[in-house]
C-alpha cells in the first residue's frame, strides 16, 4: 500500500441545538487531531481513512473522513516500522 500515514490537526465547525445562554462561549471552532492513510487528495482537500484492510486486493478503506485544506492546523508524515 502506497498511501501516506499522517497524523492531523484541524479545525471543525460546531453546532449547538438547545437554547443558549452563553453565545461567547459557543463561538469558536473545535480543534481535532485525527491519525490515518491519506486516500486522495488535491489542491482543496484531503480525504483520510482511520482503517485500511490489510489482506483486501484493493487495501479497503474504512472510516473515511473529508478535510478542507484550509482546516488543517498541523501535519505530520508517520512512518510504521
């Protein structure tokens, strides 16, 4: 398998669905740090899988998530081994 293992930071929107007292302290994005095999990726975003099957033909990946370039805070090339 030739995709790249990273470990991310980055920013998330957030969303409150009560009523709220305190607007100050809702405001402001959550910050997340997520570990896995970058998938595809271009100039707009980064598509991560946090699984990727090991005896699959085509390496499977499982739990994919999206990121908008513009979220990532941080990122680190990981080598296994």
């Amino acid at each position: 398998m030739s995709a790249e293992l990273v470990y991310l930071e980055w920013k998330d929107h957030s969303m409150h669905g009560n009523w709220a007292d305190d607007v100050a302290g809702f405001h402001h994005p959550i910050h997340v740090k997520s570990v896995g095999w970058i998938m595809k990726e271009d100039d707009e975003g980064v598509t991560l899988a946090q699984s990727v099957g090991i005896k699959s033909e085509d390496d499977e990946p499982g739990n994919l998530i999206y990121l908008l370039k513009s979220c990532v805070l941080r990122r680190i090339k990981l080598v296994v081994g």
